[in-house]
C-alpha cells in the first residue's frame, strides 16, 4: 500500500519529522518530491474529457473550440471545479438521463401551468449543471437553485454566465422551506438519508402534474424512498406514463 502526501514546501520538514516519529517504516519508506505549481494545476486536465450522458454533452474549457457539437445535442460547458456535479458520479448521470426524458415529454404540462409554472427548482445545486441542463434542454424558463454551501451557489452563478443563461438562474443559499411556490420539475441530486428527511418540503414543492427527480440515492435504499414519498401522495411514474420510474447506475439509484 503506497500513501501520497501533499504538503505545502515550508511544511514538508515537520510533517517527514511526525511521520519518522510515529510510524515504524524501513529505511528509505519515506520518499519526497517537489512538484511545479503549474503541473499540478494542469494534470488533472487529462482525466476529464467531453462527457455525453444521451443527447447532453458536458464540455469543458479546454475542449470548447476544437468540440464538435452533434445533430441535436444539448452542449453544456463546465468545469470540474468546486462544487460537485460535473457528470463524473453516477448520480449526476442518472439525473442528467431523467432531465431529457422529461424535458421532451413534460412541455404539456408545462404549457397548461401558469406562468411561474415555467421554473425548475433544483435542491443542493452544487455546480449548477442540472439546473442548467433542464433550461438548455428545453421547456422551462427559469431556475431557481439552492444550496447550503456558498461556495456552490457562486460556481453556479458562474457556469450559468458560462452558458449564457445567468439571467435565468436564481442561485442562492436559502432553506427548502422558504422557497415559495411549486414547481413542474424539481431536482434533488443529495443523499439518500438527505432526501428521506426533506420528503415533505421537497413533495409540496412539486406542481400538480409535475415531476420530482431524486438521485444520490444508494440502490438500497431506493425501495424506503419510494415508499416515503408514495404515503405524501407522489406516485412513482415515469414521464410516459410507465410506473417505476427506476434507473441504476452501479450501486446507485435515481427515481
């Protein structure tokens, strides 16, 4: 088993002298390395090339201008950053999947709502990127994203100006409970534990006729998801009218 240790250079000293002092490693155990600031910043850049999940693409800057958009492909460009949701996690992807399926079927619904009624909420935003997925792909006007770290609502104010659509995101950090209104399409990718205890707030805020999308969810845990929200009246549908709406992803699962 191999440890790598990153410490800034004024540190490296004291932390090889705790390491020698608690840890009983053979001679030469202990190996060290300077890195270049630059390499660091931009290694990573390797591991993260345009994702598709269906019609949606997640492009990231240094892609843009060589990526070739296919014929009806929803383009989104973000960064892997600071916030979470960036369509390397399961979860993100199985949500992404059930924003286009609903985004196509889901405009009659939309239409017969009132005006509001265009707005999407997404709970626990992170980067944005399903808030902003659900306004490229169509169908909704506007999005209202929340989340308890400021640091996500200012990358999501930030990949919203990156795709052109800061004047229809609303980013803020703002309790459940006090968002007001209902919603044709609201977006929990959380946690299982997260959503079981949110249940009541995230049920009233889903327009009649609406869809929830919930994700983050352990594929164990899915079956005591479904039955929280089915005793606050929310039937598991999906949007062409099948029951079930299910998918997994490893060992993940999106309702």
């Amino acid at each position: 088993m191999r440890f790598h240790l990153f410490v800034p250079p004024p540190d490296a000293a004291g932390v090889l002298a705790l390491l020698h002092e608690h840890l009983d490693l053979p001679p030469g155990a202990i190996t060290t390395a300077q890195r270049d600031e630059a390499e660091w910043r931009d290694t990573w850049k390797r591991y993260f090339t345009t994702r598709r999940i269906g019609r949606i693409a997640i492009v990231p800057s240094w892609e843009a201008t060589a990526h070739q958009a296919q014929p009806g492909e929803v383009t989104l460009h973000l960064d892997p950053g600071r916030a979470f949701g960036t369509g390397g996690h399961a979860s993100t992807r199985l949500c992404l999947r059930f924003i286009d399926r609903v985004s196509r079927s889901g405009s009659a619904v939309v239409d017969r709502l009132p005006r509001r009624a265009g707005e999407v909420l997404d709970v626990g935003c992170g980067c944005g990127v399903l808030a902003i997925a659900a306004l490229r792909c169509g169908g909704y006007s506007r999005a209202v994203a929340i989340d308890i770290d400021p640091e996500a609502v200012e990358v999501t104010q930030e990949n919203a100006e990156r795709n052109g659509v800061t004047a229809q995101v609303s980013a803020e950090i703002t309790p459940l409970g006090m968002v007001p209104g209902r919603f044709p399409l609201v977006l929990a990718n959380i946690t299982g534990p997260t959503i079981h205890n949110l249940a009541e707030a995230l049920a009233a805020h889903v327009a009649p006729g609406g869809s929830l999308v919930l994700a983050g969810i352990l594929s164990a845990e899915a079956a005591a998801i479904v039955d929280r929200f089915a005793s606050l009246g929310l039937a598991p549908t999906s949007p062409d009218g099948e029951l079930a709406a299910e998918e997994h992803e490893d060992e993940w699962a999106a309702l």
